[in-house]
C-alpha cells in the first residue's frame, strides 16, 4: 500500500492549480498566478491524489468512497 500523504501532488492548467488533501479531506483549487484560493470543496474523508481535469471539470476521488466531478471555475458539485 502507497503512502501518498507526505505531500500534496497537483495538477494544472494555465489559470488553476487543483490538489487533494488528507489533511482536511478536501479538493483545493488556487489561483496560478496569485496562489489565493478560489475555491474548495470539502468531502467525508482524505483526498489522497490530485484532481484530473477535463475540460471545464475537475474530477477526484475521495476515501469516503465517492467520486466527485466539480465546475473548474466555481467548484461547484455537478
């Protein structure tokens, strides 16, 4: 079994950095230029890897045993 909680791995695109977190079991998206968050969606347990984004989504999955796909911009659950 891997241990992906020593850090937080992310993913990209020009505007947006997205990562998982065990820490507070959410999805985080921050602005690319600022580093201010934009948005953060909370979830019933560790997200342990980065969110894979698909054209406006970002998908991830969490150890409450969801998937979750969300709006890019606003992190609003679709």
């Amino acid at each position: 079994m891997r241990n992906f909680d020593p850090c937080f791995y992310v993913t990209a695109d020009r505007q947006t950095v997205y990562f998982g977190s065990s820490v507070d079991d959410a999805a985080h998206a921050l602005d690319a230029k600022s580093g201010e968050e934009r948005w953060v969606q909370i979830t019933g347990a560790a997200v342990r890897l980065p969110p894979t984004i698909a054209g406006d989504r970002v998908y991830f999955g969490s150890d409450d045993g969801l998937a979750y796909c969300c709006d890019g911009k606003s992190g609003e659950v679709i």
